[in-house]
C-alpha cells in the first residue's frame, strides 16, 4: 500500500499528518467538526490576537504526538499495516486506539474550551448515565458519553463499531483507566501527548515562547521499562535536563499566560455570565447537551463558541440581563472587549507555596475570602448595583510535577513505578526512578512547590470606592 496516497492533513506545527480511513471519518463526524469551532485558549485571544486556534487542530496535534511515542517505544506498527483496512491484528489495534483515544480526548470540549466548563461543574446538575453512575458535568465525561452513545450514521460509535473498534476501549483510554500503564500514560502523564502538544501549539499561535521546549530530544529518549510485569514509559537519563525545561516551561505558561491577571480576566467573565445563565435556563443544560448526543448531532454541533456569544449578545440586547446590572456589564465587558480593573492587595497576590504545607494554603485562601468577604459588604453598604467584583479564586494549582507526598496519599498502586501520572527516568544502568528522586534533577528540589495565582476583578467604579476606603493598595 503506497502510504502516501493515503487521506492527509497539513499542520502547522508537525507539516503532512497521515489519517487512517476510519480517523478520516471520525473526523468528518458533526461532534468532531463541531471542534473546529471552539478555541483552544478561550478568552485569550483578546490579550494575544494570534491565539485564534482550534480544539480542532490540536487534537489532531496530541494524535500525531502519540503515534510518534509508539513510534519511538516500538510499539507502533508498520505504517503500511496501519493504513491498510485490510490488515488486522493485536498490535495494530493497541495502535489504533491510542490514536483514536488521542484524536478523540477533547470531544466533549465546552464553549471557549475549559473556560465555561467550570460553571457547568459548578451548577452542578449531575446528571446520571443508564447504568446510574454519577458523574461531574465535566468534558471528560461528556466525551465519553458521546464515544458510547452515538450509534446512528454520522455518529461516533457507529464509526467505531464500522471499523470493529471497541467504544469502551476509547472510552477507557480518554479517562486513563486502561489496564494498560503504558497507554494510560502516553495519554495522561507529566510528560505526555496531550501536553506535548499545546505548549508548542499554544506558543506559536499566541506568540509567546514560554511553552517551548526541545519536542525532538525529548521523544528521542522515550524509553519502556519493565516494573512488576507492567510495561511503563519512562526517558532516558540524557534527556534529563530536557524534561526539565519542558515542566519549567509549562509551569511559566500557566503562572505568566493562562493564570495572569491580563489572561485570566475574560474568562473569569464568561465563566460567571455562563453560571448566571444555568441558573436562568439560558442556555444549554448539561442534561440537555446528552440528549442532543443521543439524537440531535446536528444540533449538538452548535454547541460551540458561537452559540455562547450569541446567547451572551441576546441576553444583552433583549432586556434578559436588565434586571441584574452586574450581568448587563459584565456581558458589555465581553462583548465589546471592556477589560475590568485588577484588585490588588495583600490577601490577593501571587505566591510560591509548598503543596505539602496544606495548612498554610488553607489560612491563605481562608483571608482571600475574607477578603473577598469584606469587599462585597462594602459595595453592598456604600455602592451601587454597577460596582461589582468577580472572584477568580485558583480550584488547580499551578505545579512542577506532584510531590512525592501527594502521590503517596492518593496512590493506587504499591509501587508508586505503577503510577500513571509522575515522570519517570531511566538511568543509564536501566534503573527506574521517579524525577522528583533523580539526585542531579533541580525537580528534586522543586517538585514540593506550585504557584499560587488568585485573580479578582471589578468594575471602574468598584475600583474608584475601593481605593477611597483604603481597601485597596
């Protein structure tokens, strides 16, 4: 089979993408072209124009990752094999589906990505699924519930059961809780495809080069290991010092870009005028969204950014945000590109925390909120209905990688080797250590802290009462 007359795509990143016959047609499904329309960024495109990119282009970007890591781990088949439908075996199916679980991990992506996600968790709907399991309204699981409940034509499932794929199998591999370590980990670890990606991608659109690293060395030495008859994914000593400088840059990509006051600030926006909406049924439920699933995908299609801002900019215009001033502004703030003021003060700033030190994080976010607290009963007594904040309190934090105090309080497994999520090196003598034990790794040193970015906002005239009182700096 002569591979290059297979279906193609270019990337800007990686250059010609191979797609076998089924990824061409999970592709061209209504629930995957529906990615083309949503930003990987969210709101950051109002602080860096560039950053105009797609959940669309990226998953393709994490596919393309994996398969050069089974590539590299020798456990990819003979690309003649791959894109041949004819072809059937073990080994091309464990290949096959980690690039379909790669290409599919963002299906259930919400509007403007994981910006207006945090409302629908926070709404709280908890919707069960036909065997009663309860569930966050997360994307995770809206992805999943789409690869197992779409099989009608032009479906996911029905694509999948087309090509003999097994859709629980997906379904696994995109929540990392496949019997196989090593899969789970190309998909869901410290250094994995996923992150790979982005930070490349998310670099070049925005144009800010904190998320670059040396993607070349660092697959070069991506190594199996043999723990407990496990195979797992560790790299090579040599490249040490790249993994390093890939965790370091994606630690500056969420402290200086996606957390800093100037990114954060639309998104916290959207993320309070989408809550605002749940609770007055303005918008698509998440119950809702799994009935479209099961039998609306055109309709699920517009479930994207478009139909935020539409619903935003209806709302605005007819008189469904009057009655409560803050959300009028608020939605003027989004639509029309109005950046709201930074409050800034003690209780508010940016710190280097130890994440085994839980105590000192509860008495920081206990006086943030207090705070908080303070602000809104002052606006209450001496403001007006357009003097409003938005809080932006961190629910994540910002870490290197998970300290071995973390891991060992949420383990799974005996052997903490086992472990889907920490970085693994392997020594030139073949042995097998977590990063955060390597003795040359700065991460040993490192691999303790994580940073803390809490935002809050308000609008100018908030701002001017704020500082008269002295709240304020």
């Amino acid at each position: 089979m002569d591979v290059s007359k297979t279906k193609i795509v270019f990337d800007p990143l990686y250059g010609f993408i191979h797609l076998t016959s089924l990824e061409w047609e999970i592709i061209h499904t209504p629930f995957y072209q529906r990615l083309r329309w949503i930003k990987q960024l969210g709101f950051t495109f109002y602080t860096f124009p560039g950053a105009e990119h797609s959940r669309f282009g990226h998953s393709i970007g994490v596919m393309f990752n994996a398969h050069k890591i089974l590539q590299r781990l020798g456990k990819a088949v003979p690309e003649v094999d791959l894109f041949n439908d004819e072809v059937a075996s073990a080994e091309k199916s464990f290949h096959q589906s980690i690039r379909l679980a790669a290409l599919l991990h963002d299906l259930g992506t919400f509007m403007f990505s994981h910006t207006t996600e945090m409302a629908y968790i926070r709404y709280g709907e908890t919707t069960n699924d036909k065997n009663g399991k309860r569930h966050p309204d997360d994307h995770e699981h809206l992805g999943s519930y789409i690869i197992k409940n779409t099989d009608y034509p032009r479906g996911i499932t029905y694509v999948l059961k087309k090509y003999k794929i097994d859709p629980q199998k997906i379904s696994n591999l995109v929540k990392g809780i496949d019997p196989s370590i090593l899969a789970n980990q190309i998909l869901h670890s410290e250094v994995d495809c996923d992150r790979m990606d982005y930070l490349l991608r998310d670099a070049h659109y925005s144009g800010i080069k904190y998320g670059t690293y040396d993607r070349d060395y660092l697959l070069h030495h991506f190594r199996v290991a043999s723990v407990n008859g496990h195979d797992i994914l560790a790299i090579g000593h040599n490249a040490l010092h790249a993994v390093e400088d890939f965790l370091m840059a994606r630690f500056a990509w969420y402290s200086q870009v996606i957390r800093s006051a100037r990114g954060a600030r639309f998104d916290a926006i959207a993320e309070e005028l989408c809550f605002y909406m749940l609770e007055k049924g303005q918008i698509y439920t998440y119950s809702k969204l799994m009935e479209m699933i099961e039998s609306e995908p055109d309709n699920f299609y517009t479930f994207n950014d478009q139909y935020f801002m539409q619903q935003v900019h209806r709302c605005y215009t007819d008189g469904s945000f009057d009655r409560n001033p803050r959300m009028k502004d608020l939605a003027h703030c989004l639509l029309f590109e109005k950046a709201p003021r930074t409050v800034k003060c003690e209780e508010f700033k940016q710190r280097i925390l130890n994440q085994d030190e839980d105590h000192v994080l509860e008495k920081i976010m206990k006086r943030a909120e207090e705070k908080i607290r303070e602000i809104k009963e002052l606006l209450k007594k001496k403001g007006t209905a357009m003097d409003w904040i938005v809080e932006d309190l961190p629910t994540k934090h910002i870490v290197f990688v998970k300290s071995r105090r973390k891991l060992v309080k949420g383990k799974t497994n005996e052997n903490l080797l086992l472990e889907r999520d920490p970085a693994k090196i392997m020594l030139e003598d073949g042995d097998v250590k977590l990063l955060g034990d390597v003795e040359n790794s700065i991460i040993s040193d490192l691999q303790q802290k994580f940073n803390f970015v809490p935002n809050v906002y308000c609008s100018d005239s908030a701002y001017e009462l704020l500082k008269a009182e002295g709240i304020i700096e």
